[in-house]
C-alpha cells in the first residue's frame, strides 16, 4: 500500500467516523433546538413577567460610607511590615 492510498484511507475514515457520530446521540427531538414549548407559552401569555420589586427604584444605602469604600479603592491602605525573623542558634532565639 502507498503513502497516498493510505493517507486517503485516514481521511475516508475520519470523514465517515464524523457522519457518524450526530446519528450515535440517539436525540428524541425532530431538531436540538426543541425545548420547553410549555414554559416558553406560559410566559408569552403572560400579561406582566417582571418581578413587581423591580420598580422599586429607591436604592436604601448610605453616602458616606460608599464614598468611604470607593476611596478606599482608590487609594488602598499601605500593606504592613513583614515581620521580623527569628532565627534559633543553639537554642537562644536572636532577632535580625
């Protein structure tokens, strides 16, 4: 057999292998796009679908400490020093 035979056998087989495998999912539906018809009824009947708090537009929370967050962000606080290193030398503890 020749190399270009059996480069076409591969490509034959990865052809076919890839026809195959949308048939192998075994789908109950007609297309994969059917869903939940039920569901997508009721909510098109619906006369207001929106949560009612939803036109609550008073916003309760407090202006100074937002701007006390959003400054922090801004200008984030100094990380503390590392702390200091303890090395034991024949049992005494010495500090650098």
């Amino acid at each position: 057999m020749s190399r270009n035979s059996a480069l076409i056998l591969i490509l034959g087989t990865g052809l076919l292998t890839g026809c195959a495998a949308d048939y192998l999912n075994h789908y109950d539906t007609v297309t994969l796009a059917a869903g939940d018809t039920q569901k997508f009824n009721s909510m098109l009947q619906t006369v207001d679908p929106l949560n009612p708090a939803s036109r609550n537009t008073h916003i309760e929370g407090d202006g100074a400490r937002a701007a006390a967050v959003a400054h922090s962000y801004k200008f984030p606080p100094p990380p503390p020093p590392p702390p200091a290193i303890t090395v034991n030398v024949g049992g005494s503890g010495v500090t650098q």
